[in-house]
C-alpha cells in the first residue's frame, strides 16, 4: 500500500507538464521490443517503449528526457530495464492501479457523505 509520501512523490512527478506527457506517451505511444521475456516478440501488449522513441516525441536531448524518466522511476510509476545498449520503460500498473484505487475509495465515500478528517499519517 502506498503511503503519504510515495503518494505525494507520484503527483509532484506527474505534475510537471514534461513528464506527464512522457508518461502520457509510454501507455499511448508507439511500442518498441518486449522487455517480458515470456511474451512472444510480435505481442504489443508486452511491449514497452524505448528512451530513444520517447525522445523523438520531445524537442530535448536525451540527458533532459533521461531525468524525467528517473524522477518518474523513482516515483514508481514505470519499470525500466536496461538491455544491451538500449533502456526500455513501462508503466507500474501496480502503482497506477493502487492510485486508482485511492481516487475510488475517495470519491465513493464523498458520495456516501463521509465525514473527512485530515490524516497525515496515510
């Protein structure tokens, strides 16, 4: 489960308008080979986009891209993995989803009337 500030770490990483689009791009964007070892190579769903494919989107270097990815990494919003001279990126479905999952969770006691109380020990 993911505490206060890992939750704070993801917004602030998605909050710049850079890295969202570069977020935006790794579940949108064009695939380049699997990093799923398991997958077969031609299944797309198993596959994860490449830095160099994500630079291409961008008008940056490679170094600027490559920050913002491991801020991103750092966040735990995508899984990047190094093979040969190549780095490929995925999302953390794990973390999407258990932010989803805080998102719901609010909403649905909004809807019931819930009672807030500010915690910052969550």
């Amino acid at each position: 489960m993911l505490d206060m500030n890992k939750k704070i770490q993801i917004f602030k990483a998605l909050g710049n308008e850079t890295r969202f689009k570069i977020f935006k791009n790794i579940f949108t964007g064009g695939y380049a080979c699997s990093i799923d070892e398991t997958k077969p190579k031609d299944d797309l769903i198993a596959q994860a986009t490449c830095v160099t494919s994500i630079a291409e989107q961008f008008d940056f270097a490679l170094p600027t891209i490559s920050r913002h990815l491991k801020e991103m990494k750092d966040a735990d919003i995508i899984i990047m993995k190094k093979n040969k001279n190549k780095i490929y990126i995925e999302p953390n479905i794990k973390t999407m989803k258990e932010i989803a999952e805080c998102f719901t969770k609010l909403v649905k006691e909004y809807e019931e009337g819930a009672v807030y109380q500010f915690d910052n020990t969550k």
